[in-house]
C-alpha cells in the first residue's frame, strides 16, 4: 500500500473527550472516527487491524472444529418470547418495528437464533456435539457507551454455540474453547489471564472470562500469589471464607408481589428485615396484576438509583421514572417521602442505606452478582458481606489475593439447557429416547481486543502493536524521494521485493517532511521501519529501526530483505 492512495487521518492534538489512551490514540491514528454516541466508523488503517484479529480467531475456531454460519442481526421478537428474555433482557436490548408494526430486535447475542435452528437441523446425538460461530456485529444499547469502542453500541463479536447430547460432552468442549481462547490471545501477544467468573444472568453452571490486564479495566480480578487462582472480584467475593454466599442461578427464583403498590408491601413481601439492605432490585413490571421483582445482594453501599424503561411494560412504571430519578440523584433518600411512586425503593430505615432500583430487568442491574434471591433464601446481613482486599487468603487456601484491573475480551459459559429446555431443542439418544441438549456459549469482543491491545502497547509516541495485529509491518520512508532517482528507485525496488515476500508493506511516498513521515509511523505503531535516504544509499546503507528499539540501525543494502525477513 502507498499512502498517495490511503487515508492516513493522523492528529496532533489529543481529544478532549477521550479519557483512555486507546481511545485517544484510536482517534489520533486515525484508525476510528465518531458516529454517535457509542457508535464509530472503522477508518482503512483501523480496519486492517480489526480484520487481523478476527483472522486470528477465525483460525483457531476453525482449528478447533467449529463451523462458522451468519445469522442475522435482526431477529424476531417470537424467538425472544420463547426463552423469556424479551420481558428479561431489559433495555439494553435495541427493539425495533417492521411496517407491519411486527417486533423485532438487533442482536445483542444469538442464543435464541442458534437455538432456533439447531431444533430444526439436528435431530440425532449422531450429529452431536457441534459448534457454530460467527463473527458479526452485535448490538446492545449500553446504558454508559464509552471509551470508543472498547464500550460502544455497535461492535464485532464471536459468538459460538455448541450443543450436546449430555453435560460430559459439553464439558469437553468448553476445555477445548477455553484452550482455543488461550490460543488466540497468546498469538495476538496480549498478556491476559483466565477467570472464574460468576455466571450471571445467562444462567449455567460454569463459566471463564479472559481478562487483558490494564489500570484502565473497568473490572477487578483477584489473583493469588500462591497459586494461579484467578477470579473476578465478585466471584472471589463469594467464595472468601465467610462472606455470606450469593446463590447460585440454579437456586433462584421470581418472586411475585401480586397487588404490591407500595414500599412497605414490597418489604414485606419480600421478608426483609430492616436491619438488611438491598443493593439492587430489579422490577420487571406487571404481569396480569402481578409486580415481579428480583432482588439482588444485599450491600450497606448506596449506588446510584437506576430506572429504566423496558418497552412493553405499561404504566404506573413509567410514570415513576422521572420521579424516581429525581429523588436518586437530588437531596438523597430522606427526600423520597413527597414523591409519589407506585413502587417505592427499599429503605433499610436503621441506616442510610438504600436500594438501587431498576425498572426493567436492566442486564447492568445483574452485574454484581448475576444472582437473585429465592424467596426462601435469606437475604445477607449488612455484616456478613465482604469486600475481597489485597491481602485475603486466597480462597483455595495458596497464598494471598492481589486485585489487578482487567478488561474483558473473552467469556466462555456451559448454559446447560437454560434455552434448549425454553425452546424445546431435543435430540433421539442412543436409546431413541427423547434429550434435550445441553448447550455452551463462547463470546470475544474481537473490536474491544484493538482497543485492550493498545492499553497494553503504547508509548509517549503512540502505539507499539503486537505483531500479529499492526495494521502493515513494515514501513518504508524514503527520504526526498520526489528529487533523488536514487531514493525513488530503491524504495520501489524494495517494496516490491518485499510485498512478493508477502510482507505488509506501507510505502509512505507523500511528499512530507521527513520528521513528520517518522511522527506518523510511530504514532501508528508499525512493527519495522526503513529509512531509505541518499547519504546512507552513497555508503551501501539503508536504516532499520524497530519500533520498540531506542536506536536505529545500518544494514548494508543487498542483505537487507534478509535481514527483514
Ligand atoms: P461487559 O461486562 O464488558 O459489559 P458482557 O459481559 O456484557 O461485557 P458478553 O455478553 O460476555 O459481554 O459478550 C462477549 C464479549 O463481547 C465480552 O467479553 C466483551 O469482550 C464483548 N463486549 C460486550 N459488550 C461490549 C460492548 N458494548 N462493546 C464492545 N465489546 C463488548
Ligand atoms: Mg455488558
Ligand atoms: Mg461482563
Ligand atoms: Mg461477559
């Protein structure tokens, strides 16, 4: 490539509206450019990074025996009914209307879609187990996008799904996804860990995310020093010795509060104690009179108060929303008593501790523990709950936890038969008798890997790409090139030679100045720079330098396509 004929779109200022440094150098390379919110167009040099990563994923799912399908973005509300996630999934999930006035939505993640079609297509454990992927846009409607595409609203995931005729076989292939995983992030020369991860709204009995380790993570992971012990914070939070355990998704339940119109019903009905707390409720709605609730783990620390419409729940919800925002974010919770809701927020009234209330079952409102509690199991006491600290044993009993900051790249879960039971996907066994499969999802967010990359791999110049993922590996700088015959006719010899070698190669034949053509390169974090300039060229010479190398060096001209490959 020549970049007379490719958008170099580089910047000198750092934006203002970019807090993380891959964010900042995204827009500084030129690599993205701002939609909306939460919403980016990938720019020709972005672009070739973000398709080297999904080569790499795309190799390793296919050496792993996965098939890669494409399922569509829009998917119908029907499929989403059926497993119970339409009311469940909350806002994030984007809906839309065909002319028909027909509901749809834009794939957030293709459990119901995959489903669908297994219970059409397969029908023998002979067939079994099978895993499909694809790599395609998803769509979630964040609540906070941020940090450019690392948060956004539009994004690139694989998304995989295997099915099996019983749980052995499912444990099996997630083995070998999580080693596919470790695969993919150790040739896109990440340093990431595997945790153990709650297993959250999904549902399911096991579940891993790959974490990329930077200060700018959004989540904490506890490791042991002891041990290769790692799991997410939350996690690790259940399991420390006596924190009061979370339980699992298996053991939770809907709690129905039929005719609950007020806070102190709710209460009741839920058997709180007042000397407890409620970090998190989620409020469904109503459902033939019915108000379901779910409530999540109890904490003494008071969040912000989140409401949130959920299409298709009628009022008095919504007409609560403004309110209640109101009183979340004014004079603080003392202040509820004028504002008139429908349903109030949980009020531990021996302390100033209150709920974080969520109209919707907002997926954000899940993230803590992922779980809610069953009616008969106890609701933790302000006491019981721990924090998990540097320092506290590790919870397999080797050494001591530390708490690093992580951003999630990967998520791997075994489902288990959550959307085969709800949608009735069965096979014949061996016997001829009637299964339903068992199931396991695997997710990479292969955009937010270009952004963790560059949270790893930058300098005061820019960006310091890992080879597997830098937009060209070599840069060729001639200098003068539009007056020196000598200069122009080596840089096109050598780039020749070196695009049949099959090496991605930039020749920056703008007529710029040299300092500028170097600034840019750098900024841009090619691996391999030459500089081709007619002082070296008189004495044989041409200059290499690396872009992590503090010097450059001369490599005399006949041995140079040996020594750069
Ligand atoms: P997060 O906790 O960051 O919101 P998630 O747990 O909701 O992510 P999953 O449902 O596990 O995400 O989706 C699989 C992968 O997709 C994640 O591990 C992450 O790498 C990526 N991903 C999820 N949401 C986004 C987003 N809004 N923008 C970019 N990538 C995302
Ligand atoms: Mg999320
Ligand atoms: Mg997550
Ligand atoms: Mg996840």
């Amino acid at each position: 490539m020549r970049t007379s004929n490719f958008l170099i779109a580089t910047q000198k200022e750092t934006p203002a509206d970019a807090e993380v440094i891959s964010h900042q150098l995204m827009l500084r390379a030129g690599l993205i450019r701002k939609l909306a919110a939460g919403l980016y167009t990938w720019l020709p040099l972005g672009l070739r990074v973000l398709r080297k990563v999904e080569t790499v994923v795309r190799e390793e799912m296919d050496a792993s025996g996965a098939q890669e399908v494409s399922m569509p973005v829009v998917q119908p509300a029907e499929l989403w009914q059926e497993s119970g996630r339409w009311e469940q999934y909350g806002p994030e999930l984007l809906r839309i209307q065909d002319r028909h006035q027909r509901d749809f939505c834009l794939g957030p993640t293709h459990e119901e879609v995959i489903t669908d079609l297994v219970r059409d297509e397969i029908k023998s454990y002979k067939q079994l187990p099978v895993n499909f992927y694809q790599i395609q846009t998803k769509v979630r409607d964040e609540i906070r996008p941020r940090f450019g595409i690392m948060r956004s609203r539009e994004f690139l995931m694989k998304d995989a799904y295997s099915f099996h005729v019983d749980q052995p076989s499912l444990e099996q292939t997630y083995a070998v996804m999580h080693q596919t995983y470790t695969n993919i992030f150790t040739r896109l020369g990440l340093d990431f860990r595997p945790v153990i991860a709650d297993t959250g709204s999904i549902g399911g009995s096991a579940s891993h995310e790959f974490h990329v380790l930077a200060d700018s993570g959004e989540d904490d992971i506890a490791f042991s020093d002891g041990s290769d012990y790692a799991a997410n914070v939350e996690m690790a939070e259940a399991l420390a010795p006596g924190s009061a355990r979370p339980p699992a998704a298996a053991e939770l339940a809907e709690i129905p509060t039929p005719g609950v119109k007020t806070i102190d019903e709710l209460a009741a009905k839920l058997s709180i104690d007042p000397s407890h707390s409620v970090k998190t409720l989620v409020v469904h709605g109503e459902e033939e009179g019915q108000l379901v609730a779910l409530v999540l783990r109890g904490d003494h620390q008071l969040n912000e108060i989140k409401v949130e419409k959920l299409p298709g729940i009628a009022s008095p919800l919504q007409m609560a929303e403004e309110d209640a925002v109101r009183a979340a974010c004014g004079a603080g919770f003392g202040s509820l008593g004028p504002v008139q809701l429908p349903i109030d927020v949980i009020v531990d009234r021996s302390a100033a501790v209150l709920a974080d209330f969520v109209c919707g079952a907002n997926k954000e409102g899940f993230h803590y523990t992922g779980v809610n509690w069953d009616r008969d199991c106890p609701l933790p006491r302000v006491e019981d709950l721990r924090e998990v600290v540097a320092g506290d044993p590790s919870p397999d009993g080797k050494g001591t936890l530390q708490i690093k900051r992580g951003i999630e790249v990967g998520h791997i879960f075994q489902l288990g038969t959550k959307y085969s039971d709800a949608m009735k996907a069965q096979v014949l066994d061996e016997r001829g008798k009637s299964v339903t499969m068992a199931m396991g999802c695997y997710g990479i967010g292969v955009s937010r890997v270009v952004a963790a990359a560059i949270e790893q791999n930058h300098d005061d110049r820019g960006i310091t790409w890992p080879e597997a993922m830098a937009p060209f590996q070599l840069a060729i700088v001639p200098l003068n090139m539009q007056k020196s015959e000598a200069v122009a006719s080596c840089a096109e010899e050598l780039y020749q030679k070196l695009r049949n070698a099959g090496v991605d190669t930039l020749l920056d034949d703008r007529n710029e100045r040299p300092g500028v053509k170097f600034a840019d390169m750098e900024l841009i974090g090619i691996p391999h720079r030459i500089v081709i300039g007619d002082r070296a060229l008189a004495e044989g010479n041409i200059e290499y330098k690396g872009r992590r190398d503090s010097d450059s060096q001369l490599v005399p001209r006949d041995r140079i396509i040996d020594f750069l490959l």
